[in-house]
C-alpha cells in the first residue's frame, strides 16, 4: 500500500528503537519500496510523460523550457539529481519522472536509484531510531510551541547568515 515514504521510515524507525520492529527489517522494505516506486515513476515518464509537456495549451512556452533544460541537465547531472535528490522532498518526488521524460539511461538510472535509495533508507532508518526517541524526550519536556519557537529561531539565524554573506560578497 502506498504511504508517504519518509514519514513511513521514521515511523518504523522509533518503533524499531522501542522493540516493536528490527531496524534492519525497516530499512530493507523501505529501501525496497523506494526503488521500486521510482522504478515506475521512471517508466511513466519514460512511456508517456513527455507527450502532455509537448501539446499544445497552456503554458506551453513554459512546459518546451522544461524540456530544453532538462535533456542537458540530466545528461551532466542526472546521477547527482536522481541520488541526492532522496533527501529533498518536492525533488524526491519528480526526479524519478524526470529522468524518464528526459530520457536518462535505465541503466544509470537504475543504478543511481538503487544506490541511493539504500543510502536514504538507511540514513533516515538509523537517525529516527537513534533521534527519534530523543525527540520524543524533547517535545515532552517543551511541547510543540517550544520546538516550534527553537524551530523558528534556527530558520532565522540560518536566513539571517545567509543575509549577512550576500552583502558581504
């Protein structure tokens, strides 16, 4: 059944710390469901994604830039978007598509794919069971408004250094 992947991950991850599950078991079916799922995503794209982008319509100067951009993307950074792009969730989701649409090699796909859903499952995996009861501790002890506020406090002094480097340089 489909669910989202990562909250699925970490779900299993804390109960995997709680005893209820063994993480190596977690991550196997993770890392296999996520390689299997862009699998098909790819085979989409690849079969039928493109013809929508190349009708005429609506937004059809914008949907031909995708296109024109993307062949020369994934052909010098496929490898990089397809792996990395585990970790970032709206890339997560699309890279799998696009790389069938622009018409990337299954077989470096393939690999890439498979690599790096084995990288992020267990990376994800191990960090819910090993942090995943320490934030438990946390939300407990300050509540969601606290995380929220540590939250907003980060966002602002990461947003304010990047600022401060831009009028620097």
């Amino acid at each position: 059944m489909p669910v989202p992947g990562e909250t699925a991950l970490i779900a299993g991850g804390v109960l995997a710390h709680h005893g209820v599950f063994h993480i190596a078991g977690i991550i196997a079916t993770a890392a296999t469901g996520a390689i299997a799922g862009d699998n098909l995503g790819y085979l989409i794209g690849r079969t039928g994604g493109r013809r929508p982008l190349e009708r005429p319509g609506p937004l059809q100067r914008h949907r031909e830039n995708l296109l024109r951009h993307g062949e020369p993307f994934f052909a010098q950074h496929g490898p990089k978007a397809v792996f990395l792009g585990r970790w970032v969730v709206g890339v997560r989701l699309a890279a799998a598509w696009l790389a069938g649409i622009n018409r990337m090699p299954w077989e470096t796909f393939g690999f890439w794919n498979a690599l790096g859903g084995i990288a992020w499952a267990t990376s994800v995996g191990l960090a819910a069971y090993l942090a995943g009861p320490v934030a438990e501790r946390v939300f407990k002890a300050v509540g969601l408004g606290g995380v929220a506020l540590v939250a907003v406090l980060i966002l602002g002094y990461l947003a304010w250094r990047r600022h401060r480097a831009r009028s620097v340089a």
